[in-house]
C-alpha cells in the first residue's frame, strides 16, 4: 500500500512538470536607491559644526589679541606740568570733578575704585554722572563747604579720547585749592594704576626715577619741545637729588 503511494505521487508530479511551466512564487527583485536625509538633530553633525564654530572664534579671538598687544607696544606719557612730587603728604582729601570723553561711566567706576583701594587720600566724587549711552544725568553733587579753599584738597579732571578700536588718549590734570594746575599728563594706552600714580603712590624722586626724568627732558629738549631754559630749570631742581645731597 505504501510502494503504490510512492509512485502515485512521482507520477502526478512528472506530469505536471511535463505539462506546465513552473511560475516562482517570490518575485524578482528591484534595486531600489534611497537618498537618505541628514538629520539636523543628529549629535555628530553638531559636534562637528561646533568644533568648526569654536575654531573659527578662536581664531577671531586671536586675531583681536595680536592687534591689541600690538597697539599696546606704542605708549607714552608725557608730563607737562609736575609740582606735586615729593609733595604729595602735604594733602589729605582728592575730589573728583570731571570723568568725561570715551565710556565715562565704566571710567569714573574704575577710577574710584583705584583711589579708594590706594587709602593714601579722602575721595570726594562731584562730577557729573553719565548714562551709558553718554546722556548727562543731572544731579545736586556739591563739594563739602569744609574742603572749598582748603590747601589738604587736590582736585582731578579725568578725559578720555577713543582712536579707533583700540588706542586711547587720557588727559589728566591736578589742581590745587588756588585752582593751579600742579600737575598734568597726557598718556596713550597706558593702564588706570600708572595714570594715577602720583595719586596712588609713595610719589617721591629717587636717584633712579630723578635721573630718568633727567633723560626724558633731554629728549623733548633734542626734539624742540621744551626750551634749553626749562631743562636747566628741571635740571637744577632734581640735582641735590642725583648728587644725593638732598
């Protein structure tokens, strides 16, 4: 019964072999291209995107630095009036007039705190306050009735200029309680500490900063600036000095 089975079934197959075509059941396949979309989101195109970003501020940043450290190289100060050295105990209190030109807000907060942090003097501030976009703000600021005509009181105008991104000019002037100019200074990029020095330091002559001073009005001697009386004046001011007589 089993045998009879067997060729039953290789006949009926042999027949429908010979008789029809075979069709395949699973269809042939068709190449099919996908154009696949970056994803904005995706962590790996961001992270490159900020290491681009953060290389092309670097070296923005770098530039910007090379320009300033350049333009820091051309300073000077120029002393044009100076009778308040080795002189400088002989005053108690500093008011402060005037803080005006480039960014005076941001310049009178520094400024006060410079002189307030040197405790060598009583600040007093009367000048003007300023908005930040330069508007004058009007206010009542008086000196104290104590300190009009008092010989202890220096008082200081402060004028800042901007040339450009990067260099700035300071006017900076003293005066006494008769309201003469005992000292002035002109100064291109020089630093808060070193315009304010005499007001922030033990502002004496030494042999060393004597004889620099000597070598600086040489200087503005040789190029027409001050006349041969006026170095043999500053000359012979500052000699007991040099000699060590003094």
């Amino acid at each position: 019964m089993k045998k009879y089975y067997f060729i039953l079934v290789v006949v009926t197959f042999c027949n429908i072999v010979k008789g029809q075509t075979y069709s395949n059941p699973y269809p042939t396949s068709t190449k099919v291209e996908v154009e696949v979309k970056k994803n904005p989101y995706d962590f790996s195109s961001q992270f490159n995107q900020g290491i681009q970003a953060g290389a092309a501020s670097r070296q923005a940043s770098a530039a910007e630095s090379a320009v300033y450290n350049e333009a820091m190289k051309d300073n000077y100060s120029k002393i044009s009036i100076d009778s308040l050295i080795n002189k400088t105990n002989n005053f108690e209190y500093v008011v402060v007039e005037s803080v005006s030109g480039w960014m005076s807000k941001e310049n009178k907060k520094d400024i006060l705190n410079i002189l307030n942090n040197a405790k060598k003097y009583q600040i007093i501030d009367i000048s003007p306050d300023f908005k930040s976009n330069g508007n004058k703000i009007e206010n009542d600021k008086v000196i104290p009735s104590n300190l009009i005509k008092n010989k202890k009181v220096l008082f200081v105008s402060w004028l800042r200029e901007a040339q450009g991104d990067v260099n700035r000019i300071t006017q900076f002037s003293i005066k006494n309680s008769n309201e003469n100019v005992i000292y002035e200074s002109i100064s291109k990029n020089l630093s808060y500490q070193e315009i304010l020095k005499p007001l922030i330091s033990n502002y004496v002559f030494t042999k060393e900063t004597a004889l620099e001073k000597v070598k600086e009005m040489k200087e503005l001697l040789d190029l027409g600036v001050i006349s041969k009386e006026e170095y043999d004046l500053k000359v012979l001011e500052l000699k007991p000095i040099l000699l060590g007589n003094n």
